[in-house]
C-alpha cells in the first residue's frame, strides 16, 4: 500500500489567489459594504437583531451596552468588543444618522471626536423606527441561515420596512471597493418609492424633483443640481458641501462671522483649530478670536473679526483652507443579489422594492396558512356547538383524550386537528356568547382570507399593501430637510489684498540665514548698521517691503525658498530675526547667498543662475511661483560638489553675463545666448573653467562701471567695464591678473558696481579684516594685479572679501 503523502505540491500564486480571493469575497459580503436591501452591514443588522430577540426595544427600559456586546459576540458575530461596540454607538449618533437607530443614554461620543464612553458606563435599546426595520421578522419574510457555530439562526437580511439605505447612507472600505452613500430625508426617499411603484419607467429628472439630494444629519448647504444628477444617475458624483455661515453684527459697529452647521463627518475641533492656526499665524488678516461657544442648544462657532476687516474675504479664505467647505464623494456601492454593485437612486429604489415584494408575498403566505389553520378549527368547534349534546356524549363515553379524539373524528367527520380543539375546550366556552364570538372570529377570518388570497394573486393588490405601510411610516417618522440645495459650485477667488493688510515694512536677511521684518518705527528709531545679528555676521539683503510681497531666497545648493512677507515673524531692527532653519528643512552647509522681494511672478523678469563648476541657466521668474511653500524647490540641478556662486536678475534681458575664475580668467557675453529653460534643468556651460579653476563671480553687469576683485595676497583690483570684449559662451575667456608662477594671485572674491556707485570691502583673513571703499583703489587695466591693501606676511593669508552697497 502506498504511503499517504500530506504535502501538496502548489504554485505560490495560485494558493495566494484563491485565498485571498475567498478572503476578499468575505470581507466585502460579509464587512465592510451595506446590503442594498436594509442598507445594512452585518455587524449593524446582527446588533439590532441581538437586541430585538433580547426585548431590548424601544418600550422597555434601557439595558449596558456590554450585555448587546456580549450577545452579538457570543451568537452572531465573534469579532473584537471595541468593532461592535464602535458599530453600535455609531447607530446612536445624531450627527452620523439621519434616523438614529438605538438610543444611548450616557457619553456617546461627540461631533468633535470625542470617543463614546466605555461600553460597562452606557445603556442602549432599539430605537422606535428600528422596529420597522425588524416588523415581522417572525413571519418568515426573510431567509434566516445558521451562526457561526451553527447554534443559533440568525437574518440573512432584515424586512426593513423603509429604505435604510438611503435614509442612513453608509460608508465602507473594503478589498477593492469602497461605498460613500450620504444619508436622505425619509419623507422624499418614501415619496420617491412610490413614484418608482406607480411608474417603474420614471426618468431620474422626476426622481430629482422628489429627492432634492442629501439630507445630512449635521445640516448644512449642498452645491451642485448638476453634479447631483450624475451621482443619482451613474452612482458616482462629487458635490460641495459647505457650513451655515451668517454674519452677526455687535457692538461697535464690529462683524462677528458664526457659524451655526458645518459639513457631515467633520471634526468640529480639529475645524476650530485650524481656524486659530490661521489666526494665529495671520495668514488672512482681520481675526481677533476664534470661539467654540456650542452648547446643549446647538453648535455655534464666533469667529470675532476687526472692524476694518474684510469680512467676505476671511470666510472665502476659511472655505478654501479648512473643512468649512468640504467636497463629498458619492460613490454608491451596495450588496445586490450577493454581489457589491454600483447603483444610482433609481437602482438601489428598484431593489429595495423587490425586496418589499418578496417580503409582503412570504408575509402574506404565513398568514394566510395561519389564518386557513384557524378557519379550519373554528369551522370544527362550530359544528361541534351545533351538535353539542352528541359530542359530549361521544366525550363522555369515551376512555380516555385520544379515544375521545378517535371517536369524534369517526362518528362526526371531524379532523384529526379539529378533534384535538374539540376536547381541548373549555367548559365556559359552551355559553352563547362563546358561539356569537366563534361566528365574528370566522367572518373576518373570511375576509382576511380573501385578501391574503387577493395579494398573493394580484401584483396591484401587493403594491398597494406596500405603498399603504410606506406611507404610514413616512407619516409617523418624516421630518423636516436639515441640509439645502443651492444650484451651482461657487468658485472661490480670492486675492491677496483682500486677505492681507498692505503695510509697509523693512525686510532684512543675514549671510547666516537669519531673516525678518520689521515696522518702520522700529526701523526709524535705528540706524541702518544697527541690524540685530550675531557677531561677525553679516547683512546679505535689506530692502523696503510691504506684505503683499513675497520674498525669495536662493541658496548655495541651487535650491530657493518663498516666504509671504506678511508671514515673516515682525521683530524689531535691533534684535535678531528669525533662522530659515525653522521654516525649512536646510541641508547640511546650506546657506543663503541672494534674496530679493517680488510682489508677483513676472514672465519678464528673468533669474540668472551661475555655479563655480561652470554652469549657467537663465528661467522665467514665473516659474517660480508655487502654492506649496514649505520646504526649499530645486532651481538648478547640481552634479556631484558643485555650488552656485551667482544669482542676479534681468528685466530686459539685453545685458551681458561676466565671469570670473579663481585663477584669474575672465569672459563676457549677452546673456540672450543662455535660453531659458525650467526649474529642474542643470544649465548650460557658461565658461570652459579646467579642472584646477572654479569660478568665483558669474552675474549680469551694468553697460558701465567698475570690477572689484579681491586676491588671498591681499591685493584689490579695480577695473573698467569697458576693457572685457564680449566674447561667445562657453570660452576659455582672457586672463585678468599677471600670471606670476612663484607666487600666483587667487581671487577669492568679486564685485561689479554702477558707474558713480561706491562700496565698502571687508577683506577677511583667518585673524584679521580690514575695511576700505571701492574708489579708494586706483582703476589698472587688465594684466596688472592691482594694488596690495594688506600685506599677506602680517594680515595673513585673504579667504574672502565682503562687499556692501553704499
């Protein structure tokens, strides 16, 4: 006999397939997505059932939430205590359900995110209109199928005398599906079933005039008919919903803005404090206070605004940049017929009245068996009345029940169930009135026959039935629309000047990347040297400003940075700004090395970008425009170590590019033979710079003016404009500096000033710095190496020189 091998040869693919196939089909049947049908999850309809079967209705008292919990777990739905409990207290939530299904007494969360309390502190019981959800469950109306451990029956589906799908909406994430169906009013989903069952060939446009769209439980303004055709149509569709927002005004003459709804599933904290955020951080001007004055009477949100503020313009900003005005997705996925299935309004009303069909036919069938059964029996206790005398005589004679029962049935042509009731009777039953009682109780069973038998044989009839209980639901349940619907999506414009104040400042940075504004009073009661910075620091950028303007810093790693001037911490001339570091994430030997101000993105102003190895670009300012302003954006593509040297800007575009190596090599050309190309690109070659050289100065030039260059032994150069001949990009370029070979000049440092401008130089040695202007050094043509300003043997060897505009 062979031997029995338990391991099976399988393809990996194959075995992740299949289980995750079977894993998915569960997940979405039996999780995350509604039944079309009740418009419930499992979890939910095992929760309502569980309590239903436990009399934990809405005319009882209420019973701790742990004892559903405990229930469902233990027989319908062996699952983690906090999924059901969640489950359930979201069912009692009146800011997620239209129609709430349990009432809660205790914390049940709040509109805030607040979580329920623990499941052992609250109590729950169904609440009344869930009793419609579950009206005759016990008539065989739906098929019941066996728990998980085969002890118990449980619904496959409720009877769900309403459309609970849409009154509640439901949303869900699933394997490869998700579902965002938003909750409706109950009077125009019944009203809109009805006019499906009276005209089943009913377009969507007369639907729509039924069903105005969501009806959200948090109220609200919805936007967008057209976008809401398309949704109830097709399944899928995205409108604007946006809060309640007035305008109150108070004492002097001041607006206050209030906010008294806000969009469905909204985190009404996280709302208020984004709104102080931007408060806070002034991004629109005009907000003295954000409030949250809610109460027990209802939701309410001050935001307390200037007197001169422009108040349209912060309540635009407020729709743009926090959950004031949300975007809600519909995308309406439901179980039909076991299979998840996108469905438009007509659809899942459709569906649900097919179910209603169903559930009114096998209603209709069990009573009728009931009501044939108790006709049987009463036929036989009427006959047996009519012939009393003889009956209790065969009774009396007989030995015992079942020979009495025999004796009936054969002497009398009674039933076998007809002879049980006979001598199951009670002696008072023999009155008058008993018979007068039996003869009412079989015309009504005659009549409630002939319905039955109607309903079950004519589709008018069971319609009927079906819309006469819809109609006594909507008038029992129905209330007012919560949520309005406004025709078109409001496009939001709003400029800067209507959410900044325009004022007047200075904006200053230091060399090591310390950066503010200040107000002109501060600025005034200082001189301009006082600039608060740390010591030996220097200032790379000062300049008037106003905060309508942004400004942009460049740094050595060819990346550039935006900051709304408005958005620069105001601190005073004499104290210290503060670091780039803590608005952007700087690398490692990052630093700035020009700023300038702009108050928009010209396409006529070109940014010029030079680095040591070579490279030069020249990009539209306009491409540097961004929305998202938070961390550093790449302006040029860098290779390997290299560094940008040279940032300047042309409006004209008609000026000339000056290099300048380190080994004294320079080269001048129209910047109009670098084309303009995009952020991301690395340039072109500027200058044919050898391996041992690296460029030191690379910037647009006046027409004229003067060349200052500074070399490590100490000497300064200044030189005319007129003498560089224009060449052609890319050159080796001529030589500027006497090449001494013992001791050769290195330039460490460049600068080009205007004709009839001056300018202080800083030379810096590793101990020493000395301070001269521009003007003081005698002009020298090319080949000469200027004059010595210090001398190398004391001074020390020159690493750089700082230039200031006088």
């Amino acid at each position: 006999m062979a031997e029995h091998n338990p391991l099976q040869q399988l393809k990996l693919e194959d075995v992740i397939g299949d289980r995750f196939g079977r894993y998915s089909k569960y997940v979405i049947q039996d999780r995350a997505i509604p039944d079309v049908r009740d418009g419930l999850k499992p979890v939910q309809r095992r929760i309502l059932y569980a309590m239903y079967k436990e009399g934990n209705t809405f005319d009882k008292n209420y019973r701790k939430s742990a004892k559903t919990v405990g229930n469902v777990i233990g027989n319908y739905h062996p699952h983690g205590e906090s999924s059901i409990y969640d489950a359930m207290v979201r069912l009692g939530q009146d800011w997620k359900m239209r129609e709430e299904l349990i009432l809660i007494h205790g914390n049940k969360g709040s509109v805030d995110g607040d979580p329920a309390a623990a499941m052992r502190y609250t109590e729950a019981k169904l609440a009344e209109i869930s009793s419609e959800l579950l009206r005759d469950l016990n008539k065989n109306t739906v098929p019941f199928m066996d728990n998980f451990d085969d002890t118990e029956k449980e619904p496959s589906v409720l009877p769900a005398k309403y459309p609970n799908l849409l009154v509640n909406g439901a949303t869900g994430i699933s394997a490869g599906y998700a579902t965002d169906i938003p909750p409706h009013n109950l009077g125009e989903v019944i009203d809109a079933t009805l006019k499906v069952i009276d005209k089943p060939a009913v377009s969507i446009d007369e639907l729509l005039e039924i069903v105005k769209g969501p009806d959200f439980p948090t109220g609200g303004i919805i936007q967008g008919k057209k976008e809401l055709k398309k949704a109830y149509t097709t399944g899928r569709g995205r409108v604007v919903v946006r809060s309640l927002v007035s305008k109150e005004e108070t004492r002097g003459n001041k607006v206050n803005i209030v906010i008294t709804e806000i969009p469905y599933e909204v985190n009404k904290a996280n709302m208020v404090k984004k709104m102080d955020e931007i408060r806070a951080d002034r991004q629109v001007d005009g907000i003295i206070e954000v409030r949250d004055e809610t109460d027990r009477e209802g939701l309410r949100i001050v935001i307390e605004a200037r007197k001169d503020a422009n108040i349209d313009a912060i309540i635009n900003y407020l729709y743009k940049k926090t959950d004031l005005q949300i975007s809600y997705n519909f995308n309406m996925v439901a179980i039909s017929d076991r299979a998840p299935k996108q469905m438009g309004l007509k659809d899942i009303l459709e569906a649900y009245i097919k179910h209603q069909k169903i559930v009114v036919t096998n209603r209709s069938q069990y009573d009728l068996e009931h009501a044939e059964k108790r006709m049987h029996i009463i036929e036989g206790l009427i006959k047996a009345l009519s012939i009393l005398d003889e009956v209790i005589r065969t009774i009396r004679e007989s030995e015992n029940k079942r020979n009495a029962k025999e004796n009936l049935v054969e002497r009398y042509d009674f039933t076998e169930r007809q002879a049980e009731a006979i001598v199951m009777l009670q002696l008072y039953r023999l009155t008058n009135t008993d018979i007068v009682e039996l003869e009412t109780e079989q015309s009504e069973l005659e009549y409630q026959i002939n319905q039955l038998t109607e309903i079950l044989n004519d589709e008018k009839k069971l319609k009927k039935v079906i819309k006469a209980e819809l109609r006594e639901i909507k008038k029992k349940y129905a209330s007012e629309r919560l949520t309005s619907i406004e025709d078109e999506i409001e496009t939001i414009e709003i400029s800067k000047e209507q959410l900044i104040a325009k004022e007047d400042t200075v904006v200053s940075l230091t060399k090591e990347g310390y950066v503010k504004r200040t107000s002109l009073r501060s600025y005034n009661a200082s001189s301009p040297d006082e600039l608060g910075m740390r010591e030996g620091d220097k200032t790379l950028f000062s300049a008037m400003s106003h905060t309508l303007e942004q400004l942009l810093v460049f740094t050595n790693y060819g990346n550039y940075m935006i900051m709304p001037v408005h958005g620069l911490q105001d601190i005073k001339w004499k104290d210290m700004g503060q670091h780039l570091s803590s608005r952007f994430n700087l690398k490692h030997g990052e630093e700035p090395i020009f700023a300038t101000t702009v108050e928009k993105f010209d396409e006529n102003i070109s940014v010029v970008t030079a680095t040591k190895d070579g490279q030069v670009k020249q990009t539209h300012l306009s491409e540097f425009e961004a929305t998202r302003i938070s961390r550093p954006i790449v302006n040029i593509k860098l290779k390997n170590d290299d560094e940008v040297i040279g940032i300047s800007m042309t409006e004209t575009g008609s000026e000339s590019l000056l290099f300048v190596t380190e080994k004294g090599l320079t080269l001048k050309y129209p910047v109009s033979e670098v084309s303009p190309t995009g952020l991301k690109s690395q340039g072109v070659k500027a200058m044919n710079v050898k391996a041992d050289d690296k460029l030191v100065f690379g910037e647009l030039i006046p027409k004229e003016g003067n060349l200052v260059t500074v070399s490590n032994r100490g000497a300064v150069k200044r030189t005319s404009l007129d003498i560089f001949e224009t060449g052609a990009r890319a050159q080796v370029g001529s030589m500027l500096y006497k090449d001494i070979k013992s001791k050769p000049h290195r330039i460490v440092a460049a600068s080009v000033t205007a004709l009839g401008k001056d300018q202080t130089i800083e030379i810096v040695s590793e101990t020493n710095t000395h301070t001269l202007r521009a003007n003081e050094v005698r002009l020298s043509g090319k080949y000469s190496n200027g004059s010595f300003v210090v001398e190398e043997e004391t001074f020390g060897a020159v690493t750089g020189a700082h230039f200031s505009a006088l």
